[in-house]
C-alpha cells in the first residue's frame, strides 16, 4: 500500500495539561511530556486542537449517574481529608486518591479524548493524538488503578456516531481491564490487549482464554506475556496476530493506547521494551491508513515516557529525531546521558518461542470459529435468502407465464397440463 501524507492533529491545552498534572498517580507527567514535544519543534508540525471540558451527557455514555454525582461531593480535599465508607464504593481510596474538585478533574481529562474523537469524525486529522488520555481501568461504576474516568469508552462511543467497527489496542504492560469489560458483550467493538500476566499482578485479568461473553464472544483477544518481555517479543506476538484480528473483523476506525509502563525501567511495569518496541506496533497500526486515535496512559519513568510519547508522534508526522535531546525545562532529568534512546533490559526474556505459537495459535482458532464463522454464516444466510427470494419470483414469473400459455382452440380454453414449473421455458 502507497504511503501517503498523515493528517495529524494534537489535543493540547493549558487546563487539560494542568488537569493532568494534579493526577496522583502521575504527578506534574503531562508537563514532563509536553515540554519535550515542544523542544523537539513537534508541535509545529500537528494541528493543534483545543479541548473543552465533557459534558454530564459525554461522561454518561459509559459512567453511571450515582458515580458522577459522588465525584461531584469531592470538591475541597486537604491533608486532613478521612476517607469514607462511601468514597471506598466507588472506588476512591487507596490506588485511587481522592482529589479537589473531582468532577471537574474527570471532565476535562475526558474532554482531551472526546475532541480526539471530534477531530477524527469532523474530518480535522485521520491521527488524532491525546498524550493525557488513556485511562482503561476505571469501571462504570467505580475508579480503579490509578483511573477515575474510562475516557477510552467515551471517545469510542463517540466514534461509533459515524464509524460501526472500531478497534481497540493496549499496549499498556497492565490488562486494559475496564475498556475490555465495557465491551465485553460487543460486536462492533474489538479489544485487543498485549500485556504482562502474571500471578498477583494488577489488575489479574488478560487470560488467552477471555474471549467476551454472548453477542461479544470472539470480540476480546488478549496476549498475556511473562515479565521482562522485550522489543523481539512484542514485535512478533503482535506483528502475528494484529494482522490476523485486522482482516477477521475489518474495523473502521482504531484506538491505542500506548501505555508507557512496558518500557525497560518503569517502576511499576516489569516489561523490557524499547522505544523500538512500540514504534513498530504503532507502525504497524498506521499502515493501515485508517481513522486513528492514539492516546496514553500508565508510564511512571515520566522521562521514559515522556521520550516515548515524543517518539511516536515523530513517527506520526514522519520526522527523524536527534538523539541528544534538546535543552529545555526539564532537560537535568534526562541525565546522566541525556539522550533519547531507552537502554533494554539486562534481565533474560522469561517468554518462549512455543509458549508464545501456542497463544498465537488459540487466538487464530478463536477468530475463525468466532469471527470469520459468523462471518461466514451471515454471508451463507444471506446468500440463501437470496436464493429463496430469486426461486420464489422465478415461480410467479412462471406462473404468470403459464396463464399466458392457455389457449382457445375452436372456442374451447385449453390448459397446458405439461407445463413443468421446475423448468423454464423460453418461449417467444
């Protein structure tokens, strides 16, 4: 397929920055990664879209109304703030800290994603990048894993307004639990996750065996790897089956989270990769020139990140970046090298060539029985009611045809009694 010229645009503004920047988990991270695409002269080369906070209606695409109006009783939280039975319901407490004005913290993260979706179906971008969205744990009822809204699901939704299949990539080192359980009951919503599983691991979910449930089964397809999996891993398990989930479910549109945590020393990854690593899958994802949503999320090496997500929107407008980052505000935290290349890990990659055929081979078994069976079957159905509706005009043909063949002779009506209705006659 020809090459041709990316579309691109970037969700970027002030309060979404600063939103981000207030989120426990990933402290002052949104300026770290902004800084740097910055100093690297990115941003002129994207069309920069503003967001605007989601509305009550966008937030409830997905998230219930009780949660919402939980979040809303959050608005000035100190020090001193006690937790509350109430607050553990939904979620907020121990990976989920509660902060001030929470509503309006989950709004304007949520609206970074919506105005990614927006670019996307207005026609603005066919790329549309949102480093400070990405959030695939929160639950609809609930926050969990360090996310208090799935800003995923909403712009997904949004998608589905113009697009009817939509893929979803994680490539996050953790299972994209709460976007798969969203779309656990779907048919027009493929999940695709690649990602660390292991026993006691957050968030426990992301076997081979989940497949989705009812309309959805056959719809979810996970990769579950061991620990300190490495660029030549994850290029190959999903370099296999990336193509193979394309062609069985013929999306529209795509979304990736690009989850930073996989990379060789994050603190709370255990994955081995490179930027090398994901540049490929992402590669891979835009060669196929369709509708593209990239957005973030775990990375918790914020300089790690931070080249990361600089890299692959320099892959995205096709500029070569210079290995000796640029100085800028945060330029003494990338030392003592200060280059942009992530050093791969010296421990041994724990996964096995057969292990991972075996995966491979599940996950192609699950798509032909699942998918391209149904797939089949519909075109079968349809192929036959085809034929029913064909046959049943051909008889009313052949009985108008039949009428017309009664003739008079010496005044008497005649029927053709030999006239055969499973026979088509070509009579001038």
């Amino acid at each position: 397929m020809a090459k041709k010229t990316i579309k691109s645009c970037y969700i970027w503004d002030e309060r979404l920055m600063a939103e981000c920047d207030r989120l426990p988990a990933v402290a002052e991270r949104a300026s770290r990664v902004q800084s740097l695409i910055v100093s690297y002269s990115l941003i002129n080369k994207l069309q920069v879209v503003h967001s605007t906070p989601a509305l009550y209606e966008d937030l409830k695409l997905f998230h219930s109304e009780i949660y919402l109006e939980h979040l809303k009783t959050l608005q000035k939280v100190d020090d001193d703030y006690v937790i509350k039975i109430n607050d553990e319901e939904f979620g907020i407490g121990y990976d989920c800290q509660p902060v001030s004005d929470m509503y309006q913290l989950v709004s304007v993260i949520a609206g970074g994603s919506v105005a990614a979706a927006k670019s996307i179906i207005l026609g603005i971008a066919d790329v549309a990048i949102n480093w400070f969205g990405g959030w695939h744990h929160a639950q609809r009822f609930c926050a969990e894993g360090f996310c208090y809204v799935n800003d995923i699901v909403i712009c997904i939704e949004k998608l589905r307004l113009r697009f009817k299949k939509v893929l979803y990539i994680d490539l996050d080192v953790h299972h994209g639990n709460g976007v798969q359980d969203a779309y656990n009951l779907s048919n027009s919503v493929f999940t695709l996750s690649i990602h660390k599983y292991e026993p006691g691991f957050y968030p426990g979910t992301g076997s081979v065996e989940e497949v989705g449930n009812l309309t959805g089964k056959g719809y979810t397809c996970n990769i579950p790897l061991h620990e300190s999996y490495n660029d030549e891993t994850m290029e190959y398990v999903f370099g296999k089956v990336f193509h193979k989930v394309y062609d069985s479910f013929k999306p529209e549109a795509i979304v990736v989270q690009c989850g930073a945590d996989a990379l060789a020393g994050d603190p709370m990854g255990g994955g081995g990769v490179t930027i090398k690593g994901y540049c490929t899958c992402v590669q891979n994802v835009l060669d196929k020139q369709k509708p593209t949503v990239l957005l973030g999320g775990g990375g918790y090496n914020y300089s790690n990140t931070a080249k990361l997500w600089a890299s692959i929107t320099a892959l995205v407008v096709d500029v070569e970046l210079d290995q000796n980052i640029p100085e800028h505000d945060y330029w003494p935290l990338y030392g003592p090298d200060y280059i942009l290349s992530i050093q791969p890990l010296l421990a041994r990659d724990k996964n096995c060539k057969a292990d991972l055929d075996n995966c491979i081979a599940k996950i192609e078994d699950n798509l032909k029985f699942f998918i391209e069976g149904e797939t089949i079957k519909q075109e079968t159905d349809t192929e036959k009611q085809n034929q029913i509706s064909t046959c049943k005009k051909f008889k009313e043909t052949l009985y108008k045809r039949r009428k017309k063949l009664q003739i008079k002779e010496n005044n008497v009506l005649i029927n053709d009694e030999s006239f055969n209705n499973d026979v088509y006659n070509f009579i001038d």
